[in-house]
C-alpha cells in the first residue's frame, strides 16, 4: 500500500499543478480573438435525445426559471443579471439545455423569447460570467445551441444570425483551449463531442475534424472500457456519455464522413451495460455517484438497442457482477479506485451490494447522491457506512482528499487510496448462483480482509449471505483490539421494516404486500434511521439494518433474506434463531 500511495501522491501533485496553470491558461481575455472572427454558417443541426417538456415554456416565457431544485423569478429583470442560489443552479442556467422545452412549445413566441435570452446572454455575459466559462458548463452551452439552432435561427434576422454565430465560433474557439482541463473523465469526454459537433456542424470548421476525430478517439480509448462501463464507474455515466454518442454517430452519417470505428465499437460496448445495471424495478443501480434513475432518458436509449439480449453477468473491466434468477436482481461492486484524475465521484462502497425482488421492488440499497445539493450531501453519501457493506470502526475503507483548499482548485475531492487487492469468483449451480469477494481496504489500518460470499437461488426468492473477517497477514487470527465491525443492509424507503421480537429477525413488506424475512443466527440485528439520497424528489428518510459484533471473537456473519407468504411470513420469522443459512460454500 506505501507504493500505492506514493503513487498516489504523486499523481495528487501534478493535478495541482495542472490545475494551477489551468487557472493562467484561462484568463478571461483568451477568450477573446486577436484577428475577427468571421460569422460562419451553421451546416446541420444536431440531434437532442434528451425528453422535453411544453410546459416548462410557458414558465420561462412567464420569467420563472427551475433548475437544480430552485426557483428564480426574474419580475422584469434578465434572468442573466439574477443572482443565482447555487452553482448547479447556475450551471444549469448558463448550460442551456432548457432550450429544448422552449422548442418543443413549437410556436413563434417560443423562439422569439429563445432569440431574446441568447442575445442577453451574449449582451450581458457573454464575456465576463466564469462559470459560464467553465469547461463542462461550455461543452455543454455550445451542445445546447447547435442543437437547437432550428428553433433559435428560424425567422432570425441577419444581424441576430450573425451575432450568434459569432458568439458560438468565439466559445468553440476557447474551448478548444481548455477543453483538456475539464474536471472528471465524463466533462472531458463532453468537451471533446461538444469540438467534434462544432468541427461537423460549422461551415469553416471543417479543417479540425481530423484533429478533432483522433481526440475522440483517444478519449474513447481512455475513458470507455472494454466491457462497456465508464472508467470514473459510475453508472449514470454509461447514459451521460451514450446521449452525446448516438446523436454523434448521426451527425458524421449525415456529413457523409464514415463515423470513427472507435464510436461505433463503443455504443456497441455500452448499450448492454444499460441493462447490467437495472433492476428488476428499472431503477439503476446506486454506486459510485449515481443518482435517481432518469427513465424517460434510460428508455429512449434502450429504443437504440438492437440487440435486447441478456444483461451481462460480469463486467471485470467495471467491476461490476450481477446474479439474475427468477426475476430477483443484485449487483454488487467488486472494484479498486478509479485513477485519481477520474475518481472525484468514486465512493468507498468496495463489496457493496443492491438487490431487488422477483416482484419489481427494490429492497436493499446503496445511498446512492440526490440530484441537487450534492456538495451538501457528498462526503456523507460516499462513506462506506453509506453502502450496504461492512465497516470497521465507522471508518471508510477508502480514504478522500480533505483540503478544501485543494478541492477548490480540482473541482472536487479524489479519491487518494483504498482496496489495492480484489478477488472474485462466481460460480453457476444447478439451484443457486454462488459470488465470493473479498478487499484490502481494511488491511493496512486494522490488518483485516473483508470476505463476502451471496448465493442467490435460482427462483429468486432466497439470498443467502455471509461476511467473514481474516488476518490480512494470513495468520490464524486478528490481533488488532480495534475490530468492531457493522454489516449494514440500507433499505428502500418503500419498504416497512419490523424487528422482531426475537432479535434476529426483521419482517420487511413491500407496498405490493410482497414480504420478506431478513434472518441473523447468531448475532442480533438492529433497526437503525438511513437516508436514501437518490430519491426522484430528493432525499428521503429510510432505514437501514445493522449487525455489529467484534471481528476476533465473531468472525463470521451468516444471514438470510427470504421472501415469505405475507400471511406467514411472521410465523416463519419466529423460527428465527433456529435457523442457520444453509450456504454450500
């Protein structure tokens, strides 16, 4: 682990520096051309994937703007002049993604007033506002406006089309030098497709679409793996980066320009992925900074597979594994740390596990991050303790860059170490699928391997489980006094949790009467307050529970979680301390 951190460090300390340059290379008057720019035309239109709604034109056209979880009323004022409540409130805004909704009003008032806030924009802080400078905030402005150009640019004048279109060209041209610092792997690749649609869709920009391609490609190469998944291992990222690369791949067919190999494989690569990670419910699968699921995003993507086969079982290059049988679904994360540079969203939530029933509910849960206020929420939401995993000594088997100072300049805190050792078997029985990992992330502070086996049978209805501790030198026993652990089973706040009386047992039911008995033989398991962060509508209070013991005098936890008749399912419980998991280790 020394040269893991040295390594680490290492790494730390040239992200500082890079990100110290960053902050000269981007001094505002960069952004600005020594020669004219030539206002050029636009040659096509890219298409946008993301679900618009009517009825958010009217509130914009009426002066009232919701982003990130917030309301600003303008009351005759410029939205651009407001003071924003919040930074993702303001990336929102200054992103311009919100210029579909106006676009689906389909009416000339609606373009009018999206002409009139482009032109304030440009008027009032087309050159002066930072965050609207930022790079993923500007991928993300110059995607929003090239996409909706048919709305913006029908009926426009000349003097407003070429206003645009200079102010385009001008953001497309400082992008292009800084598009390299974006903070996190999925900005980057943003930024990228955001040079790539400029290059196809702007008259006179056609000289960089070589350049442009070949850094596509290796952003491809570096960010997309080859079992699909995103290196940064969140989820949401497989639907982030897959929004950008299916309108892309149309864009270079309708230029007539062979679409890059490296594009067409990838899509090819994520599209199982989307089906890796949902449920049963068609919720996805809360790890590493995912939030709640985007389903009108998730099933129009899914409309672009071609394939509908089987989700995959593992992904070793995610590090990822699903057990699917009879319906029930569980996904568990068996994976080191991102590379530093791509890990400001990565969680400790190393042999964390989700799992949901044969009848769409979803019952053990990760956290997961709310989709606003996420700073407020984000060193909670990424601790281990926050994952349905085991934890020592309420300390997170990872650790976080703490400097606020340092995370000011990143953008956000990486992750410096964790687990450097993950083992995984899987194997297929005639009545069960069997998964055995274990992680590291506990070795060097407290000398202890974490070892976790689940068996799922084959009709979905039965999960067994067993968390076992070891001597991280291979000894016969732990010696460290400090080994008080926690297995902690966060659940969905749609499920009633009850302990009962026995002390073992907790009778879970589902709003469809769906029940199931969580069993412990031989420790006692409590009822502990959780919050589930990737609520639809925000975070919501939930429960979680939890089986605490001392690694050297218990170290193995053998537990069930059984589906049951909900007539019986308060008889069977009762059985609770009689029955012992009958795992085939």
């Amino acid at each position: 682990m020394a040269r893991v951190s040295i390594a680490s460090n290492a790494k730390l300390l040239w992200l500082l520096l890079r990100a110290g340059l960053r902050r000269l290379s981007g001094h505002p008057l960069l952004r600005w051309p020594v020669l004219p720019l030539k206002p050029d035309r636009l040659l096509i239109a890219p298409p946008d994937l993301r679900t618009a709604d009517a009825t958010r034109a009217s509130e914009i056209y009426s002066g009232r703007f919701a982003f990130a979880g917030k309301v600003v009323v303008c009351d005759g004022r410029s939205i651009f002049e407001m003071e924003p409540p919040s930074d993702e409130w303001a990336a929102e805004l200054l992103g311009f993604s919100w210029l579909r909704h106006l676009r689906a009003a389909e009416s000339g008032i609606t373009r009018a007033n999206a002409r009139a806030l482009i032109d304030e924009w440009i008027t009032l802080q087309g050159s002066r506002h930072s965050l609207a400078w930022r790079p993923d905030v500007l991928s993300r402005r110059i995607i929003s406006w090239l996409s909706q150009a048919s709305l913006v640019l029908e009926d426009a004048d000349v003097r407003f089309y070429r206003r645009f279109l200079r102010s385009l060209v001008r953001q497309v041209r400082y992008l292009r030098h800084t598009a390299g610092d974006a903070s996190g792997g999925v900005a980057q690749m943003q930024a990228t497709i955001a040079l790539t649609y400029a290059a196809l869709c702007i008259a006179g920009q056609a000289r960089h679409i070589k350049s442009i391609t070949g850094r596509l490609n290796r952003e491809i190469e570096r960010q997309i793996l080859p079992d699909g998944g995103h290196i940064g291992r969140n989820p949401g990222s497989v639907v982030e980066v897959l929004l950008e690369f299916l309108p892309l791949r149309q864009v270079f067919a309708s230029r007539n320009i062979a679409p890059p190999q490296a594009l067409l494989n990838a899509i090819d690569r994520m599209m199982p992925m989307l089906r890796f990670f949902r449920h049963s419910d068609g919720t996805f699968a809360h790890f590493n900074g995912m939030g709640s699921t985007p389903a009108d995003l998730l099933m129009t993507l899914l409309a672009y597979d071609e394939t509908r086969g089987a989700p995959l079982s593992n992904a070793p290059h995610s590090a990822y594994q699903r057990l699917e049988a009879g319906g029930g679904v569980l996904v568990m994360d068996t994976g080191r740390a991102p590379p530093i540079e791509m890990s400001l969203e990565a969680h400790a939530g190393c042999l964390s596990f989700e799992f949901s029933s044969p009848k769409q509910n979803l019952i053990i849960v990760n956290c997961g991050m709310p989709a606003t206020s996420r700073e407020d929420w984000r060193a909670h939401a990424r601790a281990t303790a926050s994952h349905s995993t085991v934890t020592f000594n309420d300390a997170s088997s990872a650790r976080f860059l703490e400097s606020a100072a340092f995370r000011r300049v990143l953008g956000g805190a990486p992750m410096l170490d964790g687990p450097s050792h993950v083992s995984v078997t899987r194997e297929n029985r005639p009545d069960s699928i069997v998964l055995r990992a274990a992680h590291d992330g506990y070795a060097d502070a407290y000398g202890i391997v974490h070892e976790r086996t689940l068996a799922l049978a084959s009709d979905g209805t039965r999960l067994e489980g067993e968390d076992l501790f070891l001597a991280a030198d291979g000894g016969p026993a732990i010696r460290t006094t400090r080994d008080r652990y926690a297995v902690r089973f966060h659940l969905h706040p749609l499920i009633k949790a009850t302990r009962l009386t026995n002390g073992h047992s907790v009778m879970l039911m589902a709003p469809n009467k769906e029940a199931w008995t969580f069993n412990v033989n031989d420790n006692r398991v409590e009822l502990e307050d959780s919050v589930y962060l990737a609520g639809s509508d925000g975070p919501r209070r939930t429960m979680q529970m939890v089986i605490y013991g001392h690694a050297r005098r218990a170290p193995r936890v053998l537990w069930t979680l059984q589906q049951t008749p909900s007539a019986g399912a308060a008889a069977s419980s009762r059985r609770g301390r009689g029955e012992e998991p009958k795992l085939q280790l």
